[in-house]
C-alpha cells in the first residue's frame, strides 16, 4: 500500500488507515474476536496507521489495540487523543490533567512514549491557548509523547491549529459530501508540513450506499441517538447531512462508482487522491469490511468526468446545508 509523510516528524503512514472508536462505543457492540481479527486484516493488507481515543469505550479501544500490537516487529503507528475525559473548557487543558489523561493512555496502550496524542476536538480558545501547547511541547521533551495533533470540527480551528510551529497532524472531517476543508485546509497543512488525518470519510456510512429511509441503528449508536447533535456536534454524525437528504445524495453518489468498485471504495479513493491527504481512517466491524476499505488504496485514479459529477451533486444536494457550517 502507498505510504505517505507526515512532514513534521518524518514519519511514513499508510494512505489507508484504521479508526476504532467502533472497538470501543457508539457503533453497537463488536466482540473482543471480531476486534482482533479486523485488526489483523487491516495490518496484513498493509495498513500501518490505527487511530483511538481515550474515551472509546473509556479505554477499551485503547486496551485492544494494546493486546493486539503485543510484541509485534510490525506493530502499526498508533495516533490516540485526550480532552474528553472532562468538560471541555479551557480551564480542565492543564499540564496536571494532561499527565492523567496520558498516563492513562499508555497504561492502556502499553507504551512508554505515545506516537501521537491529538487533542480530543477541544474548543477554540484552547487552539488559541499558548499554555496548551507548551504544556504538549514538555510532555514531548519528557518523551512522554513523540508527537501531538489537533482534531478539529471546523476549517478555522485547522487553520489557527497549523499554524502552531509544532502540531504534527490535523485531524478533519473530509468527505465527498464535506469538502471546505479543500479550499484552504489542505494547502496551508501541505505548505507547512502538516499531517491530515481524514475522518468520518464515509459519512457514517451513508457513503456506502447501504442505507436507505427504513434503516434502523441500535439505540446505542450515535447514528440514532445524535443525529441532531444531541450528544456531541451533530456534524460527526452523517457529517451533518439531514438523513433523509443524504439518503437521496448517497444513492445518486453510488451510481457514479466505476465498474468493479463499491460506493465505499470511491469516496475513500476519492479521499485519497486530494493533495495534501496524508491518510484516511475508515472504520471496520469486522474483516471483510477492513479488507474492503484497504482495497480502495488499489482503485485506479478516478476520472476528470467523475470527480466532476462528485462536485456537483455536493453543489446541488449538499452544500447548502453543511458547507458554511464547519
């Protein structure tokens, strides 16, 4: 699989990573033996870079990957994030707490030093916050840390979080119906070096084109239960997209996939072939879903008169509702 550089730190990931907040919460339950085994296929179809938080399932995806990447020489790099364990107020990003959360990360983690910590899509004034970054910078000198990011909801968050001289990576929501970050986002990270880590990269699945108007989530998935943001911003949750809406935009978006490709496939290629992408972090639940996503890495370039009718049916279905928002 195509590796890509993060610039700041030099450091080589897969264009096709994994996330796992479904190992943990929010997704419905995935067993320890479905977790291990995707995990697994995700590596053997080359897939270097896995991506936790410490609040997925309050550590339990932390603690798999853990015993997954026991004693492994191929152990993948492994991004995890901090800033949701309290409110999420400028005052509770201290240096005490910031040495709690990561002491707890790599206990669960079973790392002395964590590749990359990302703070947790923290409220603007603490990208604004130069305690905030001096406190990462010394956790950084003590090796406590190798690196840091900031997962952010909003282009402006990106941009005042790349331009901290020391912010490894930025994590965004990039998908073929949320694509403001394109316009200034991924130049300015490019420019300076900085890592983008896509998330959410299918739309919490509306991008796959499974679902339709009688699909039913369990009450324990945030695809029921946030829809409209009643637990954390609702453009997590299909990206902020009306359901009903990117229902009718995902099946037109799946007619447009080349022959041999699933609807997944061409939005993660379509991820994937923006300048400036650094990886993206689908989630599996299970290996044949892991194997899939690592497939797209293979999908051939897609066409001047596809990428053309994917911006269209953004202008035309989506835009409206979402691009001014994030």
């Amino acid at each position: 699989m195509e590796n890509r550089t993060i610039g700041r730190i030099g450091q080589d990931v897969s264009v096709i990573g994994l996330g796992t907040w479904q190992l943990g919460a929010d997704w419905g339950d995935v067993s320890e033996t479905e977790a291990l085994a995707l995990l697994e296929a995700a590596v053997e179809t080359g897939v270097n870079f896995f991506d936790t938080a410490d609040v997925y399932g309050d550590g339990r995806s932390e603690q798999l990957i853990a015993k997954f990447i026991h004693g492994r020489s191929d152990r993948p790099f492994v991004a995890t994030k901090m800033g949701r364990r309290m409110a999420q107020e400028l005052g509770n990003y201290t240096m005490a707490n910031f040495r709690q959360w990561n002491d707890r990360s790599r206990k669960n983690l079973g790392m002395d030093t964590l590749d990359l910590v990302q703070l947790h899509c923290p409220p603007p004034s603490v990208i604004a916050s130069d305690a905030v970054f001096d406190a990462l910078d010394t956790l950084v000198d003590e090796k406590k840390i190798a690196a840091y990011g900031v997962s952010v909801e909003t282009v402006a968050e990106a941009m005042a979080a790349i331009a901290r001289p020391n912010v490894a990576s930025i994590q965004i929501i990039l998908n073929a119906f949320r694509r403001k970050p394109l316009e200034q986002v991924l130049p300015a990270a490019a420019a300076a070096g900085v890592g983008i880590i896509a998330r959410v990269p299918l739309a919490s699945g509306l991008l796959s084109g499974r679902y339709t108007m009688d699909s039913v989530f369990p009450a324990d998935d945030h695809r029921t239960y946030n829809r409209h943001g009643e637990a954390f911003d609702v453009g997590e949750t299909f990206s902020g997209v009306d359901y009903e809406t990117g229902v009718a935009a995902a099946q037109e978006f799946s007619a447009l996939a080349p022959s041999g490709v699933t609807p997944a496939q061409l939005a993660l290629r379509w991820i994937i072939q923006q300048p400036g992408v650094s990886t993206v972090i689908p989630g599996a639940r299970n290996v044949a879903q892991a194997q899939a996503n690592s497939a797209a890495a293979d999908v051939p370039a897609l066409s001047p008169e596809t990428l053309t009718a994917i911006e269209d049916l953004y202008d035309r279905r989506i835009r409206a509702s979402v691009h001014d928002r994030w």
